[in-house]
C-alpha cells in the first residue's frame, strides 16, 4: 500500500454519551472514539491480528539495542515500527530524551518517550513546513473500541462506589478496579460478573491505558498534555491540532476534528471536565488545567468566526532557571550577574515583549535573585509564577460568577499593599492595576512585572496611556526593562533572546521625554550580547553601589562585583547545579554568607 503522510490522522468522532459518570464531564470511549490507529498506511490495516499485536521480527532485530529493547517491553511500539513504510521514511532514530541538540536531522524521523507507554515520532511532511507530531499509545491494540463500549455499560454496575468515592483519584482507582473484575483479572472481586471480558494481554493493557487516558486525564489529547517538551497546543477550528515543540518548534498532530457538531461537543466536554463548562450565553472560559497549563476556551460561531477553539499554554512542574536560559543563549552571565545587582536592592523591574517571547519564563528565573527572606506576594488573572522563596503568598483573579462577585488585579494589588511585601510579583499588566503598581513602587514596595510591548519606548507609550493611565512623572519609579522577543537567529533557527536591558533613569517635563540608558543589547547579526553600558550606567552606579556602602570615589567599583558574580554563575553551571530549586537553595547560601 502506497504510504501516504496526509493519512496519518486520528479523527475525533463523538457518539452518544455513555459514561458512568455522565455529570463530570468525562471524555470516554463512547465520547471521543477510542479508534487511535493511525491511517494513511495503517489505513485498514490493524498493527495486530485477531487480538494480539504483530512483530516484525527481522525489522526489530535491526534496531539499535535501546530502541530494540523497547520496542519489545512495549509491543504496541514495536507493532506500530513494524507497520511502518520502512523503505519510504527509514527507520526511526530513537532518543531516551531530546534536548536543543536533537533537532539535526533535514527530514524528521525519530521517535522519544513521554512515559506511561506513550512514545512520540516526528516525521518530516516534505509538502508542509510543520512536520508531523504521531503519539504512539498502547491503545494502538485491535478491537479495543466494541470493548471499552461494553465496559462502559457493565461500569453502570459500580455507579454508587463511583458516586461515593473521594475525588477524581477515587473515582479513577474504582473504575480501575471495576475493570480487573470485568475482565476477570481481580483476585478479590467485589462484585459477581455474569460473564467476565476475555481479553489477551496487549488488549487488557490497552484497556487500562484507555481508562486513565478518557476517565482521568484529557482523551485524545492526553499525550500532547503530558509531553515535557510541548510549550502550546492550539485548536484553531475545524481541522488539525497544532503544537509549539520547544525543540522542534511548530508541528501538526496527528489529531483533527473534522466537523464544527463534533469540536462544539468536544469542547463542551473539556470545559465540563476542567470545571469551567461554557455556554452560548458565556462563550469565553480561561482556566487553569490540573497540572497547572494555562487554557483558553471559545465557544461557537457567534463569537469565533471559524467556529470552537481552544489554546493550552503548558506549565513545567520545575521552571527553566537562569543558568538554563544562559545555556540558551537567551543571555549572559553578565548580564544574570547585573539583574541580581538591581534585584537585591529592589529595583522595580519589568520583563516586557511580545506574546511567546518568554517574559514569564524570564520572570520566574530571575526571581531567584530576590533576597531569600523576603516576604513575595503574587498577583495573576491565571497561576504561572513559580517563586521558589518559602513566605510566598500566591494571589489569583476571581471571575464573577452567580453566586460570587468577581475579585480582580485591581483588588487584590490594593490588598498586597496591606500584606506588608517586600516584593510584589505582578503576573502581567495590562489596566488599571498599572497605575496602582507605581503607587506601590512611590511608597517603598519593589514590583516585577510583566508586560506587552516590543521596546522601551513602547512601554512607555502604553504605561501612560489608556487604560493604565500611570502619570508621566512616575514613570522613571520603574528601574528596569528588560525587552525579550522570539528572534530568528544567523543560522535560520529559532530562539529567543533578551533584546535590552536598560534603566529609565528621569521624565524632562520641558522636551516631554523620558530618558534611559541601555546597559546591554543583543546583535542579531552575530547573535552576541554586547555591553555599552560597563562603567556608563547611572543606577548600578549611583543608587546600587551607594546601597552596597561604597563610597562616591569607589561607586565604579561595583563593576568588579558584577564580574565576580558573573563568575559565581558561570562555576554553578559548570558544576551542573542549574535545577531552578537547586539553585535557590545555593544562591540563599551564598547570601547569608555573604558571597552573592
């Protein structure tokens, strides 16, 4: 059969709901199909026989040792490998992990795990600028489908344990053990079954993968959420899922929805599961995933002329740290080292760019830099800052709803000022809340902040017009910007960089402009940072250095420190402490020993 990658699809079909647990909004098999076979080559064509997956023997045997051992502890990969055109697209290079280093390969073919089963292959679509994203899952076992059906009608048996069980890990273990009993696998069962589901050992694995895929986490789309190396998901109507890779950048799914009556149900479904269920009267939902991603739901064609759609913006358990992004290229070690400078003594910073720049992601690493007894209070309309300090107060918005009024940024800033902080971390500006900021910043409170503008003077445009209002003569109460942007760099790679660093030194109400000094910039011609800042900066010179006790004729000795800190990291990372925790706990060290 002629191998055809425009085939290479899981289709989203929904049928009637049939859960046991129908008011949870659940994604079961009777909800989204539970058909997870690829087609295109595989079109028609099982990775198995009967019930049981089919090896190509000879092909496993010439498959590196680590690929080849896996390929046989999980047979549903070695089933999929041996189905695949090996004479069209070759044999997949296996990774135990990818890392900014993997992506060398011209034409993409390689395959990594995401662990619980589920493996990953990227494959090159030489008719499209984003290559394919394939998940590999146990339920790739034939005749799954009619099987999770009857299960889920025999799981009516069990409704009052699931009723009365404690959270959805209750309800998950009494759906797990109800299907052991099913499938005639419990050695205790509870319960009697009339006739027990024969299943062989791949079917009844692939059961249990399908369980915890539909019950528990987020159907058809649970690999993508699970994958460590996935930044943003995005469904943008009718058709294919499209994926941000942090390693491989933009790729397309192998998941389409091919109707507006299936994404609508769909959708519905994942508000529901998340807590949040939309509705004509209120369309727009964002919220926040278990996990802790960030989701942004539409609802129908009223409001989204191409119908539903949704947008996951993932969230990493351990955030990147500074040696992280230095390893990067996103900035310097001189650069970390004068950031560290203006933080310890509270100098109010803004990390400012465009959307996808990786202001947050900046904002977090470089809050390690903050004095480790400090007191930090966060405000965010959606949790994303990670603040390793331990007296650490996370605030989050409150949409209104009927029986609640809404709490905004608004309010919970003017609450943070009563919070006695000694930083306030404010996850993005966007309103009012901006004139309240640099109030706090007047009356002795630091701020960080992020904030949507491409450059310093576009910051300023913002900050002082509608909506945030911020008078023209409190604007240089702001220390710090640091610009960040998704950059194209000299090899055609993609990446980001800190664009600038500068500091907003005073407002000339005479020439009504502002005026600052960029102390770094980034060269996009040679992709190095350069420093027209060293011994010309005013505030790591004149308020900095006079707050480290330096005396006026020594205030250009500060320079010196920040090259010794620049060294401070630079020894870290060459030892591989880079762990965003790991190097908290260092840095807090070194502070009450006076080294950093």
């Amino acid at each position: 059969m002629a191998f055809n990658l425009k085939n290479l699809k899981v289709i989203v079909k929904m049928g009637k709901p049939g859960s046991a647990e129908p008011s949870n909004g659940s994604m079961n098999g009777n909800g989204v199909s539970l058909q997870d076979g690829i087609k295109g080559f595989l079109q028609n064509t099982e990775v198995g026989h009967s019930s049981k997956f089919v090896l190509d023997e000879k092909l496993l045997a010439r498959l590196p040792a680590d690929f080849k051992d896996q390929a046989e502890q999980f047979r549903h990969l070695g089933a999929y490998v041996s189905k695949l055109p090996i004479d069209d697209i070759g044999i997949p290079e296996y990774m135990g992990f990818v890392s900014r280093g993997s992506d060398t390969q011209k034409k993409r073919n390689l395959l990594y795990p995401v662990g619980g089963g589920v493996f990953i292959h990227v494959v090159h679509d030489p008719e499209d600028t984003r290559d394919y994203y394939l998940a590999v899952e146990p339920s790739l076992a034939p005749g799954v489908e009619e099987i999770v059906n009857d299960i889920d009608v025999q799981l009516m048996d069990y409704i009052d344990e699931l009723r009365s069980a404690d959270g959805a890990e209750g309800r998950l273990d009494v759906i797990l053990n109800a299907v052991d009993e099913i499938c005639g696998r419990a050695k205790a069962p509870s319960k009697k079954v009339s006739k027990a589901i024969d299943l062989t050992d791949d079917q009844f694995q692939a059961i249990k993968y399908l369980m915890r895929r539909e019950k528990a986490g987020m159907g058809v789309m649970d690999p993508l959420v699970e994958d460590p190396y996935i930044e943003d998901i995005s469904c943008s109507g009718v058709g294919p899922l499209y994926i941000e890779h942090k390693i491989f950048g933009g790729l397309k799914a192998s998941i389409e929805f091919s109707d507006s009556e299936e994404l609508d149900q769909y959708v519905i479904q994942l508000s529901e599961k998340i807590g949040r269920p939309v509705t004509i009267r209120e369309p727009i939902v964002d919220a926040t995933l278990p996990d802790g991603s960030r989701i942004n739901i539409v609802y129908g064609g009223d409001v989204s002329r191409r119908g539903s759609n949704f947008t996951i913006r993932k969230f990493s358990a351990t955030p990147l740290s500074i040696l992280d992004l230095i390893k990067f290229g996103t900035l310097t070690f001189e650069m970390a080292a004068y950031i560290s400078l203006m933080l310890s003594e509270g100098m109010n910073t803004f990390v400012s760019g465009e959307t996808a720049s990786g202001k947050t992601t900046l904002l977090n690493a470089i809050s390690t830099f903050i004095p480790p007894n400090a007191k930090i209070v966060s405000i965010e309309d959606t949790p994303e800052l990670q603040v390793p300090h331990q007296n650490w107060i996370r605030e989050v918005v409150r949409g209104g709803g009927e029986n609640s009024a809404s709490v905004t940024m608004f309010d919970l800033l003017v609450a943070a000022l009563r919070q006695r902080p000694e930083e306030i971390v404010i996850g993005e500006i966007r309103g009012a809340e901006g004139a309240i900021a640099f109030q706090a910043m007047q009356t002795g409170h630091a701020c960080m902040a992020t904030f949507h503008a491409a450059s310093v003077e576009k910051l300023i445009q913002r900050l002082t017009g509608n909506p945030i209002n911020v008078p023209k003569t409190y604007i240089d109460n702001l220390n710090m910007v640091v610009i960040m942007s998704a950059v194209r760099l000299p090899d055609g790679s993609p990446g980001r960089r800190c664009l600038s660093i500068s500091e907003i030194i005073e407002y000339d109400p005479v020439s009504n402009s502002f005026g600052f000094i960029e102390v770094f910039k980034w060269n996009p011609a040679t992709d190095e940072f350069e420093f027209p800042g060293y011994m010309n900066t005013y505030l790591l010179e004149q308020v900095v250095a006079s707050r480290r006790g330096l005396p006026p004729d020594e205030y250009r000795n500060i320079y010196g420190e920040l090259e010794r800190r620049a060294e401070v990291l630079k020894r870290l990372s060459e030892r591989d402490t880079t762990n965003f925790y790991e190097l908290h706990n260092v840095l807090a060290q070194a502070n009450r020993e006076g080294l950093f």
